[in-house]
C-alpha cells in the first residue's frame, strides 16, 4: 500500500524491484519519512477497513462454525467485549507500563543521543568502543532483567533500566550514523561565516543528522517496549506483561488478546508518532 | 598587467604554496602561485582540471591554509574566513532543510546580526526569485538553487566575491543565463570577483582578467586581459576577436598535456592503428 495512486502499474512493480527507491515500507529506511504507509485516497482507506472486516468476520465465522473452544482462540467479538469489559482494569496497568515505557526510554536516549554526538567527534575513540556498542544493541536486554530484579527488588527501577539499556544503544548506533554524515561544503560554508564547533555542531550537524536520529528514536522506541513487557512478564505484580502471564494462567483468553490488541495499539502508535514528526522535520531528506 | 596602475591590489597572492599531506606522499597543489586583483576587477582562473583552482580559491577565502606564501586582502594577510569575503561554492551547497529565506539568513544567524531585510529583498528581486522565500531548495531547479546561494553570499556585502565553478553543474543555456545574472549583478555592485571556471567561454565572458594556470603542480601560466566593453553581448561573443582568445587560452590549457601537432591534414599512415 505504498505509493499514491497515480502510479502506472508497470512502474510499481519496476520499482518494487529496487532496493531504497523509497516505495517501500520500511523502519529504518530514511524514506520512510517521504513515502512510508501513505494512505492518501478515500478509496484506499475503504479498502483497508473492507479486508480488515472480511478477515475479522471471516476469522469469527470460521471459529463459531467449528466451535472452536475459547480457550484455544477466542472469537473476535468477544475479544472486543473483554476489551469493554475488562478496560477498567486494564487501564492501571497500562499506566504502569507506559511509565517504565517513557521513563526508560528518554533517559535511553538521552544518554545514547549525547553520547552518539561526543563519540562521533572522536573518530579514534569511536572504533575502540564501536564492538562494545554493537554487543550492546546485539544483546537482548530482557536476559538482564532477573538479575535486576535480584538487585532492585520488584519495582520500577529493574524495569526503566532495562528498557533504557533496550533503547540506549539502538537511539545511539542510529545517531552515530546520522552524526557521521560529514558534508565538508556545508560545513565550510559555516566555517566562512567563522561559525563556532558548537554553531557547526547545531547549525548543520545536528539538522543532517535528524532523519537518522529519528529513526534510532522510533526502533529504541518499540524495543523499549518490547523490553518493558517482556521485563513485567518476569516479575512484579504490575504492568500490562504481568497481565498476559495472569490472564494465561488463568486461562481468560479474551482478556488475554484485549491486552495484546492493547500492546499492538501502543507499538502502532509509537510508529505513527515518529513517522508523524519525520514527515514535518526529516522529508527534506527525499 | 596591473602593474601600471596606481592602487594597491584587493587581493594580493604571494609566492602561494600549498603541499597537501595525504597516505600516499606530499602533493604539490600549488608552488609559488602569486597573482593581484584589482577593486572592482573580475579575473578567472582557468586550467586543466586538478590544477589547484579550488585550492587557491579555498586559500583565498581563508578557510585553508598555505603551506608557505601569503594572500592579503587590502594588504592585510588574511588567517581565516573573513566577513569581506563571499564565497558562491561548487552546486549551491543550500542546507536542504531550511527554506530559501532560511537559508540566507543562515549567515546572519551565525553572525548574531541581524538581516538587512531591504538589501535581500533588492537581491532576490535582483535574481529573480521573488516569492520564492518559502520554498525548499529541492523545489527549486539547479539555476534557481545557485541565484540563491549567490544572493546568501552576497546579503553579507562583502566587498569580494570568491565564486568556485559555481555554473559547472548547470545546463548550458542556464549556465549563459547565470553569467549574464553575474555581469548585472557586478554592474550593479562593482564587488571584486574571482571566478574558478573550465568553461574558457564563460571566463572571458565574464572577466577583465583570465589567469591560466598550469597542470598540477599549479602555477600562473598565463594571463589575458580581456578588454571587450560591458555589457557584453551575444553579438561580441561571436566575434573573431573572442574566439581567437578563446583557442589560444584552450592552446595553453590544452598544449600543457599534448604540444600541438602540426597543423596539416593527417595523411592515411599517420591514422593507420597498429596492432
């Protein structure tokens, strides 16, 4: 569903062929912010919201004709009553775990960020601690949380530590890319008007350096709250992780898909809030 | 050339060195470059391509060093980027991301001045770009993108314009457009310029003054005056006068690789390949 509709069928599919020509839907391409889901006409978005209802419905009517028990897979409707139903007390949790969500992640990226910009004026530096970085980003943080957990208890703190480390290092690979980007004319054109390191740094650094900064932001993001419910699953009585396990055991199936459709909201959200902001700040890039 | 006259140099090249140090030995860029430039003059510097052009401009405009040799702008030695000096650089080196009033307003940011609203509205006017102010520099064509980095250059008024193969990207019937767009430009504000081409037409369209310079390691080869009056029409360039200028300024450029060979018709053996 990418590209507007006044494409010629022929050149679609020729450009579906090439790679990063910008007509594909992709996290960490920086057209993204230019094309992305670019759901323009009213007969796109008909069109979405019909196969979305011929899936719903038919995936209702497939397990109401075989009866399928609820505890296997609960039908749709009844997933959106658990929702309704359930919210109330859904809500808390989702407060809990956007907390550990936000809180982890600026601290995340405020450190990867800072830390993306010091590095990358330091190209020797940077190569000694780029293997380090990259253990950092290849690591699951989640295979950290229980020994968190041992040491601060069932809390908060486990948890936003987790998910800044989760984040930190992918705000801060992304932000190094983006800060490598030199473009010695640009940067002499400041230089002529005898701009400062700091006025270079601000003035066209950090500018160039913005598409990239935002998609580190939108993947630190989702990993965080990856990170986050995966950490709630482990331990500690709250947050919307804790629910899927207690639902589970308790074998509430619809209220366990509702915190699901909850969790998918939340990552959906998270991807249109970036896209949003890289479609008013980064589409010079295209 | 200038020697005659009685003021002192705008921009004065000394003796100019440069020897850039790089992974595989010394380069010799420029050795012992010197040249003057009068107020108000335009002199081009033309040569073979990887002749220094670039490195003396980046010299004269003080955003690179000399290895030895000094450059002096109204007799004082210049050691960094000056406020007198505008420079109009290869492709229009606009920062994509801000407008075209943002853009020329960059330097003033970077100043901490504040902008002489009046002049660049006469500019843009000038350049024809009014109402362009809200657009963004990939909205715009190449020859559009340079009127606007030649009124960012010159919003600052500086009293010299250093413009680095500021055309070499555009078409050439935009590329004759521009050059006309320069001469009225200096009519209007008499700035000194110097002006790196490898376009020998547009030089001597252009200049009081081409300087030719030699292959690598640059050095002044050559000076013409050129005296046709302003402004110069299509019907002056088309004269003989002109394109005489023009092939020996090629001859020069272009005999530094291959001596000339005799003028005569090439007889069959000569163009006969060998295997």
């Amino acid at each position: 569903m990418s590209g507007g509709d006044a494409i010629p069928e022929f050149s679609k599919s020729k450009s579906g062929a090439k790679a990063g020509d910008g007509h594909e839907v992709s996290l960490t391409n920086l057209s993204a912010f230019a094309s992305g889901p670019g759901i323009k006409s009213g007969k796109e978005v008909a069109a979405i919201l019909a196969v979305a209802v011929i899936i719903i419905g038919g995936i209702e009517l497939a397990l109401r004709l075989f009866h399928v028990p609820l505890y296997i897979m609960p039908p749709p409707s009844s997933i959106a009553y658990a929702l309704f139903d359930e919210f109330p007390l859904i809500a808390p949790h989702l407060g809990y775990t956007l907390v550990e969500l936000v809180s982890g992640f600026t601290i995340g990226a405020i450190i990867g960020l800072v830390l993306a910009a010091v590095i990358t004026q330091f190209p020797f530096a940077e190569k000694i601690v780029a293997p380090y970085i990259l253990l950092l980003v290849t690591t699951p943080m989640l295979a950290l949380v229980p020994l968190l957990i041992l040491r601060f208890g069932f809390g908060y703190t486990p948890r936003i530590i987790a998910v800044a480390l989760a984040a930190g290092p992918m705000v801060m690979i992304n932000a190094a890319t983006g800060f490598r980007r030199v473009d010695s004319a640009k940067i002499a054109l400041a230089r002529s008007y005898g701009a400062s390191t700091l006025q270079i740094f601000w003035k066209i650094r950090a500018p160039m350096a913005l598409p990239m900064i935002l998609v580190g932001l939108m993947i630190g993001a989702i990993f965080g709250l990856l990170t986050a419910v995966g950490a709630e699953m482990v331990g500690g009585g709250f947050g919307l992780g804790n629910r899927l396990t207690t639902y589970s055991s308790m074998i509430q199936m619809p209220q366990f898909f509702a915190v699901v459709l909850i969790l998918s909201t939340l990552g959906i959200l998270i991807y249109v809030l970036f896209f949003l902001i890289g479609k008013k700040w980064a589409s010079w890039e295209a | 050339m200038n020697t005659g006259d009685a003021k002192k140099p705008k921009l004065g090249v000394q003796a100019a060195t440069k020897i850039y140090h790089t992974a595989s030995g010394d380069l010799l860029a420029l050795d012992r470059c010197s040249l003057d430039v009068s107020v108000n003059e335009i002199v081009s510097i033309v040569g073979p391509s990887g002749c220094g052009k670039t490195t003396l401009l980046w010299s004269m405009s003080g955003l690179h060093s000399l290895t030895s040799g000094e450059i002096r702008l109204d007799g004082k030695a210049i050691t960094g980027p000056h406020p007198d000096i505008g420079i109009v650089f290869q492709e229009a080196n606009l920062l994509p991301w801000r407008n075209l009033d943002a853009n020329i307003r960059f330097p003033f940011e970077i100043k901490s001045e504040k902008p002489d609203r009046a002049w660049i509205a006469h500019l843009l006017n000038r350049v024809g770009l009014d109402g362009f102010g809200g657009k963004f520099p990939r909205e715009l064509s190449g020859g559009m993108q340079q009127r606007a980095a030649i009124v960012r250059a010159l919003a600052l008024k500086p009293s010299v314009l250093l413009m680095d193969e500021p055309f070499g990207a555009l078409d050439s019937f935009t590329r004759e457009e521009m050059n006309r767009l320069v001469e009225e430009i200096w009519l209007d504000t008499k700035t000194t310029i110097v002006f790196i081409t490898h376009s020998i037409e547009e030089a001597i369209f252009l200049s009081d003054r081409v300087v030719v310079l030699s292959a690598r390691p640059g050095r002044v080869a050559k000076e013409y005056r050129v005296p046709f009056p302003r402004p110069r029409s299509l019907e002056i360039m088309a004269t003989k006068e002109v394109f005489d200028l023009t092939n020996r300024i090629k001859m020069d450029i272009v005999g530094e690789r291959t001596r000339p060979k005799a003028p005569e018709r090439p007889s069959a053996e000569i163009v006969r390949i060998r295997p």
